[in-house]
C-alpha cells in the first residue's frame, strides 16, 4: 500500500523558466538511467526476494519508493522550468520572466524555437506537462528494467544503475546556472551515491554471492587471458592473482595457436579432471542449497503475501 504525501523530500525550486533545460531534464524522468526506471527496476526485483530473501525485500522495495518520489521531484523542476510556455504562447512571449530567459531577444518564433527545438511535444502533444519521455520525446520503454530472478545478479545490475544515473546529473549540472537547481541536482545525484552503497553492502551480506547464479564456473577456462590484440597491456586484470579467488592469471600469447593445437579447447595437455570431479560435486551442492532457500521460504496451504500483523498507528 502507498500513502502519498504531497511534499517533496527535497524543496524544487527554479529561479526562472528554462525551457531548454527542462527539456534536458526530462531523461532524469522518462530515459533509461532516469528515476523512473530505476523504481521500476528496484519494485519489479523486489517481488522474486519477497520469500528466501524478505529483509532485501524490504530494502528494494524501499529504495524503489524513494526513486517514486525522486520522479516527483524532477517532474515539479520540469513543470516550473516551463512556467509561461505551459498556457498560449503569444501570451507567454509576452510575460517578463520569458522575455529573461530570452535575454530581450523578443519574438514569438524566439521562445517556441526555444521551447521546441529539440523535443516539440512538450506543447504540440502534451500541451506543456510532463510525461514519460527522454529528451528526445522517445516514450518510455520497459526494455529499461533488468530483472533477472537471481538476487546477486539484480544487485549487481543496480550498482550500474546507481552510477549512470548519478553520471547523468553530473552532466546535467553543467548546462545549467540556476543555483536551486544545482541544490536539487545534488541531492539527487548524492541519494545515487547513497543506494549504490545499500546495493553493496547487501550484496555482501549474501553468502556464496559468487559467481551469479547456481553453477560454478569450469576450471579448465576460468584462468585464461587471451592476447586479443596487438600491443595488449598487462595489468592486474590479465597478470597475478585472479581477485578473491586464490587462483593465478594464466596469460595466452598465441590464442589462434592454442585454439588449433587443442582443436578448440577440446584436446587440453591437462584435462584437469579431479578439478571437473569437484567442480561437480560444489555444483550438486550449490543446487541444493539454492533449491532449498526457495523452498523453505515458500509458505505451506494457502499462499498469502501479507499477514497484517503489524498494525500501524
């Protein structure tokens, strides 16, 4: 159940009309690293942690909320960034807060060239509301959420989100002047920081959170670093010690030779086969153990999501 409350969480506020920026904004609301993807993704992920992992639940569905409301505060700096160009635009043109954001430049073609040079629907299909579009006016696609039913794999995805999106207010804060909106911009990119943390600190709290999903990774291959290219810069991603694994990067100078003289990589000089035999065996296990966290979780007779026993006051 959702309780609107009908003050922001942080104060919008604009010094003047901006069209153009509004219009920028928009990704924030309807593009894919926006607020409302990001809530869309976090509420839609929240529902495969309900049984086996029902504190994550509870932090999804929480972070989710609070995207809603980031929404809220980006669609109200929208709307109040396109004051005077909303109603008819002769009248607009005329009122002296546009005629600041055109700096005197007054004429009727200045301000709707302003308002629509690169997204026209903000009054051609809109009628100067915000609705869920990018700054391109592309409507806002599903195809944006990533839910995958593994809890590991959904929060590393989030950790990526978290980070475009804050990468986007970055960006955003340099085409604008107006220090409420830098105070707004802030405080929402700052909040990017804060969940990208909550997603971390969550993901290690998951034992045998790696690798994603059940099956552990074949021996045989895990080592490899292939030479793909000329000029091919060592560094600790293809040299030493692989991270957390206590295995060693083993680095392939030729991979066309390797692949033809093991008919590829079917024919290995070590076939490595007690390894396979106990990767075998940790995957029986991990299956189980996997299994049995859903299972357990699942309620028995009639299946019900809430139980109401904590009353509110």
């Amino acid at each position: 159940m959702f309780h609107h409350v009908k003050d922001l969480q942080f104060n919008a506020r604009v010094s003047r009309p901006d069209p153009r920026f509004a219009n920028l904004l928009l990704e924030q609301f309807g593009g894919e690293n926006g607020e409302l993807a990001a809530a869309m993704q976090y509420f839609t992920q929240a529902f495969g942690a309900k049984a086996a992992h029902p504190d994550k639940y509870d932090m999804l569905m929480d972070i989710a909320t609070e995207e809603f409301s980031h929404l809220e505060i980006v669609g109200a700096t929208i709307q109040m960034l396109l004051k005077g160009v909303n109603g008819e635009l002769k009248n607009a043109a005329d009122s002296s807060e546009i005629m600041q954001v055109m700096d005197g430049k007054a004429t009727k073609e200045n301000i709707i060239h302003q308002a629509l040079t690169a997204n026209p629907q903000f009054v051609i299909i809109t009628g100067g509301g915000v609705t869920p579009r990018n700054s391109q006016g592309i409507p806002w696609c599903a195809s944006y959420v990533n839910s995958n039913g593994d809890l590991t794999v959904d929060l590393r995805t989030n950790l990526a989100s978290e980070s475009r999106a804050k990468l986007v207010y970055e960006h955003l804060m340099k085409f604008t002047d107006d220090p409420y909106i830098h105070e707004t911009l802030s405080f929402l990119m700052t909040r990017e920081v804060t969940h990208y943390k909550m997603f971390e600190a969550a993901l290690n709290s998951i034992p045998n959170n790696f690798p994603p999903g059940v099956l552990a990774a074949d021996p045989r291959f895990l080592q490899n670093s292939y030479n793909m290219s000329a000029g091919t810069v060592r560094g600790p991603w293809n040299e030493g010690e692989m991270p957390g694994l206590g295995k060693e990067f083993e680095y392939v100078e030729n991979p066309v030779s390797q692949t033809r003289e093991t008919k590829g990589n079917t024919e290995l000089p070590d076939p490595m086969k007690k390894e396979l035999q106990d990767t075998e065996k940790l995957n029986k296990e991990m299956s189980v153990v996997k299994s049995n966290e859903e299972k357990k979780a699942e309620p028995k007779g009639v299946a019900q999501w809430s139980t109401y026993a904590d009353a509110l006051n």
